[in-house]
C-alpha cells in the first residue's frame, strides 16, 4: 500500500507547532511519507540585519523565525510557497490559518488528490444559511468536496512546539479515517482522544475565544480568580446553550473532553485573546483592536474578536441575546463602548439548563 503524505496549509504560530507532532509521527508509523510539507504564505523578514524571505530562511535553517522563532523543526519538514505544488499529491490536508482565508485559499490550490482528507484546525468561521448555523468546516467540506474531520484542544502553540505535554480532541465522524488520523496526531506528549461530535468539538473551539476576551477585560481591570472563576463557569453555560440551540444532539461529554472545559481554561488565563483583551482595557479603548493587535501578535490574528462578531447577528435573529448576557455584554464591550466593568454586572436569575432540551428557547 502507498504511505500516505501530509500537508499543513498554513505557517503561523500554531501551524508550525502542530507540524513539530506530525514531523514526529510521520517518522514513527510506515504508512506515512517521511517527509512533511507546510504550505508557506511568502513575506519577508529581517534574518541577521538582512531582509530575506521567510520560506528561504525556514528551509535552511527550519526555524520559522516570525512566527514559533527559537524552535528548530526536523530536516524532513519543508516550507513550499506553490500552494498548488504544495497540496497537489497530499493524501491529507491539515488546515492552520484564519478562517477569513480559507475562500480565498481553496480557489488557488487546482486539483486535489483522489481520495484526500482534511483536518481543521480552525478555531473561528461560523456562518448562517437558511436558518442554521454553519461551521468552517462545513465551508471547507462544500468548497473541497471530500472528508473534513476537526481537532480542537487545549493547546497553546509555543508550549505544544516545545514538546509539553497536553492533549487535543478529534471529532471524525467517518470510522475509516479515524485510525490514521490519530496516528498523524497523538504522540505520547500530544496525546488525542476520537469523537464523532464535529458540531461540538468545533464550536466549543470557536466561542471559547470568546469567552477569553471576557477574561481578559477582567485581568484588564485587575479583578482576581474569583472573578475569573466565575466568568469561565458562565461562560461554558452559555456555550453549551449557544450549541445546543443550533446543534440539539451534542454530547454533554464532549464539554469534558480537551475541546471543551480544558480548552476554555487555558485560553481564559492564557493566549492571544486573553492578552489582547486585558490591553484593550487598560489603554481604554484608545488603540482600538487593530492596534491592539499589530502591538502583541507580531502578525498573528485575534479570532475572539471575529467570532463575536460573527456570533452577534445570530444571536439577535434568534432572540439569544438575553439568554447570553454574558456573550451580549462581551461584544458590547468590545465594539459599542459599553464600560468593561459591567462584565461583572449581568442579570441576576439567568441560569439555564444548557442540557437540558425543555430549555424555552
């Protein structure tokens, strides 16, 4: 049987990291190629006083020295800039980059491989059609036209990069390629647990990053771990109100897995959201999210951000908004100046059951 070849579309932050786990395994199971490919979006950087392209740099020196820079990634893992060349013999794509570019990206890439599979990694993309909210990878499934399985977790990139133990959840709903993609994925410092909910293990992705900005208007404002504490828990309710609306079949244990609970911890005391948020606080607004984060991600992109934004629009179709004052009171923060101190201030009495399915939606 031919081994299998892998491509990771996308070279930022957590594509890079993502890629040291699957340069990894690639190498410990026969039925993949050696060799792993990172599709490389070119630009230039400063290397040694001397402005070069990232990709060149990255080839001779396997440090993606803007994005994960102090990390040296193995010999047999290649940036390619041809994104057709890049995916054109992959048996597996692994999706790492804003969700804003994904459109865009499939429209350049030509012909894919017979029988090719996908992976999303993308935490952000949710879109509304006929009354029902979609997903990014559904997007990624209607525009490829083959298998898109997702896997989400509670994985800060530079800390995965450097071999930290932590763990990630696959949501694959086709049996047959949930063996080989654990094997593309879980290693014993990476460890990854299958499920079949791809709506919850994808959402729980997304609105996370919401909740995160939360969190940071809090540190923000230098409230504690009570605090805190509180608006995680709140937080995780309103998500699974917020998912179970739109997807009535998820699983109450997939709010345990890494995609959920573990996820939403670590983005809310760590992560770019989390950073981003606090400083939008403490500079009252006056840099506004764009300066915020030209600031502190050094080219990297705040999804928190978009999600809220996303999310705001259907909320308010379907009557949400005053079952989720906490997600409400997030973007009103964020994009119509409401104070950040009444994060601490939502109703009283908004407790729902959000596994409950009597909930009077």
């Amino acid at each position: 049987m031919a081994k299998k070849s892998c491509t990771v579309v996308g070279s930022g932050n957590w594509g890079m990291a993502i890629a040291t786990i699957i340069s990894q395994n690639t190498q410990r199971h026969p039925e993949f190629e050696n060799d792993l490919t990172v599709w490389m979006f070119e630009e230039e950087v400063q290397h040694k006083g001397i402005k070069r392209k990232l990709s060149e740099v990255f080839n001779e020196t396997k440090e993606n020295v803007k994005y994960l820079p102090g990390i040296t990634l193995p010999p047999h893992v290649r940036a390619e800039v041809d994104l057709k060349k890049a995916v054109a013999s992959a048996d597996v794509l692994v999706w790492v980059l804003p969700h804003q570019f994904v459109p865009r990206t499939v429209q350049n890439m030509g012909p894919l491989k017979q029988g090719c599979v996908s992976v999303s990694l993308i935490k952000g993309g949710l879109e509304l059609e006929g009354g029902k909210l979609g997903l990014c990878s559904d997007l990624l499934r209607k525009l490829l036209g083959h298998e898109v399985a997702v896997l989400m977790g509670a994985n800060v990139a530079n800390e995965v990069a450097a071999g930290e133990f932590c763990e990630a959840t696959l949501g694959c709903q086709a049996k047959e390629h949930q063996g080989t993609l654990l094997k593309l994925f879980d290693c014993p410092n990476f460890r990854v647990n299958a499920v079949s909910d791809i709506p919850g293990v994808e959402l729980c992705g997304a609105l996370k990053n919401v909740v995160a900005l939360g969190a940071g208007f809090c540190d923000g404002l230098d409230y504690g771990g009570n605090t805190k504490a509180a608006l995680i828990r709140i937080g995780l309710q309103e998500m699974k109100l917020f998912i179970r609306y739109f997807y009535p079949d998820v699983k109450d244990s997939t709010f345990l897995e890494s995609c959920g609970v573990a996820d939403l911890i670590t983005t809310c005391f760590g992560g770019r959201n989390r950073k981003c948020a606090e400083a939008f606080v403490r500079s009252r607004g006056a840099k506004g999210w764009d300066g915020v984060e030209k600031e502190l991600l050094g080219g990297q992109k705040l999804q928190g951000t978009l999600t809220a934004q996303e999310i705001w629009p259907v909320m308010k179709a379907h009557n949400l908004c005053d079952k989720l004052p906490l997600f409400t009171t997030i973007y009103q923060i964020a994009f119509e100046d409401k104070a950040p101190w009444t994060i601490v201030k939502l109703p009283q009495g908004m407790h729902f059951s959000a596994t409950s399915k009597d909930d009077s939606y």
